[in-house]
C-alpha cells in the first residue's frame, strides 16, 4: 500500500476521495485492512488525514471512504460539535501525528441538526447533556436562517463551513499549520442514501466547492 506519510494535503484528499468513490460504485478494495497491515502499524501510527465527523452510525469513517488500519484519525461528535477535548484531538492528529489533511464530515438528515431546528420553531429543549450538543448546532442554524437559507442541504453545509471556520478560529495551530502550507482542512456534506461526500469548504486546498455562501 502506498505510503502516505509525506502526501501532501492535495495527495491526501485525492486519496480520501478515491476511497470514497470506491465506496460509491461498489467496488471497495478493503485496503490496509489484513495482519500484514496490523503488524506494520503496531509500533506506530502515520494516519493521512484526521476525520472529524458526526457520530451518526451511518457514517463509519473507514468504510465511507474505503480505507483501513491506520489510516484515519477519527475524532466524532453528535453533530461534529466541538469543545476543548475535540479541538486538542484534531490538534494532536495535524500537529503531532502529522497529518497533512483535517476534514469535518457533516450528512444529510442529521439528528443534532434537526434537533437545533425543531428547538429554535417550536422551543423544544432537549433533556441532559443533549441540550449542550444542541446548542452548539444552534449558532449554524440561526447564520443559515440570517442568509436566508431554507433547505435541507443549504442549512447543512452553512452547519460544516460554520464548523471549518470554527476549528481555524480555535485552533492556533491549525491556522497556523494551514497558513504554512502543511496542512488544508475541508468540510464535506455526506449523502446518506448513495454514499457521495461534497466539498462545501476548503482552507488551504484549491479545490472545486458546492453550496459555496
Ligand atoms: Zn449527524
């Protein structure tokens, strides 16, 4: 399997991509996924990208995007909502582990975005801790509503950009790592029903972007 340590942030999305598109036609290859590949990642780690993505059980990271052990850092969130341990989690991935790619994974029919909607119509709050997973999706919702936004997949990706934004704003050494060129972060929409994943935000990485505001 290539080895994907020194990829470039363009390398490394073009292989996150791929992997996602072999997903997409069934065809997935199952890479890095045997004895052979778990004996050569036992002493260390040198994941090509940190995946930050909801925690939905739709969206399994290593099996969206066809990839294997040792290949993903994986850090998600009911509705990828951050606080302090996920910030330092992304930050440990970009910064120690060295990957050149940072993505946030947001889909459709998303529960913690529904929820921050139903809570903003008709006052409903949630019970627990859920009401603090909520309230941080609320910020998205209300800049989607104040853009006039009103569709589904429009609100979503105001939901992923607010989130890129949000980790370049927090995080000092992401900006930083994206300013110097090391690293790019990308926020994709991902569609439940046939497995695509859209680009809706990029830093750093000149790539094609939808729903762009
Ligand atoms: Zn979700």
């Amino acid at each position: 399997m290539t080895d994907v340590q020194t990829a470039t942030p363009q390398e490394a999305f073009e292989l996150l991509m791929a992997g996602n598109q072999r997903f997409v036609t069934g065809e997935p290859a199952h890479p890095n996924q045997d004895a052979a590949r778990r004996a050569a990642t036992a002493p260390a780690q040198r994941p090509f990208a940190v995946l930050f993505g909801c925690s939905d059980s739709r969206l399994a990271a290593e099996i969206i995007f066809d990839r294997g052990l040792g290949d993903l850092f994986v850090v998600r969130t009911a509705g990828h909502v951050t606080g302090n341990e996920v910030l330092g989690s992304i930050e440990y991935g970009a910064a120690v582990l060295d990957c050149p790619l940072v993505v946030v994974l947001g889909h459709d029919s998303c529960g913690a975005v529904g929820a921050a909607r139903a809570a903003l119509e008709d006052g409903t709050t949630p019970a627990g801790y859920i009401r603090d997973v909520v309230e941080r999706v609320t910020p998205s919702v209300l800049a989607a509503r104040a853009a006039g936004y009103e569709k589904p997949e429009e609100i979503l990706a105001e939901h992923v950009r607010n989130t890129v934004d949000l980790l370049l704003d927090r995080s000092r050494i992401l900006a930083e790592r994206v300013e110097a060129g090391q690293a790019a972060v990308v926020g994709l929409c991902y569609r439940l029903a046939d497995g695509t994943a859209q680009v809706v935000a990029a830093r750093g990485l000149d790539v094609p972007v939808a729903l762009s505001a």
